[in-house]
C-alpha cells in the first residue's frame, strides 16, 4: 500500500520537476501524477512565493524555476537527507 503525500512532498516534487527541465503544465501534470486542478493550485502557490516564474512563448504558458526555487530545493533535498541517515 502506498503512502499518500504530504503537501510539502507534492510542493518539492513540482519543484523538483520543473528544475529538471519540465516546463509544459501538462507534462508537469503528468510528471507529479497530479489532478490540473491541484496542479494550477500549486503552480500559483509557487508564483506567488516567487518560487517559480511564468514565461510565454508562442502564446503557451512556461513555467521556470527560480533563484529562490532552487536554493529551497536544495534545503529540502540536504534535510531530507539529514533525516533519512
């Protein structure tokens, strides 16, 4: 039986996702097994936070990691690991 996520879990995985290269909200959707829904929320959560930026080209929607998205990142992967060992 698998574990439901936590919502700091699902945050760091579309953070994750998107430093990774993922930029499209349907393959970052698809990425995090997420609803749309869930994902827009979080999508504008992260923009709001100024985690993650928005970039238009040819009239789509991109999403981009930012500064500050990576350096959380960073502390979340280096606590994880602290708490996992």
């Amino acid at each position: 039986m698998s574990k439901k996520r936590s919502r700091l879990e699902i945050y760091l995985e579309v953070l994750e996702t998107i430093m990774a290269g993922y930029s499209k909200p349907t393959n970052i959707m698809y990425k995090c097994n997420l609803s749309w829904i869930t994902l827009k929320e979080i999508l504008d959560s992260l923009i709001e936070k100024e985690l993650v930026t928005t970039v238009e080209r040819n009239k789509r929607k991109l999403y981009l990691i930012t500064e500050k998205g990576r350096s959380i990142v960073n502390r979340l992967e280096e606590t994880y690991d602290l708490l996992s060992t």
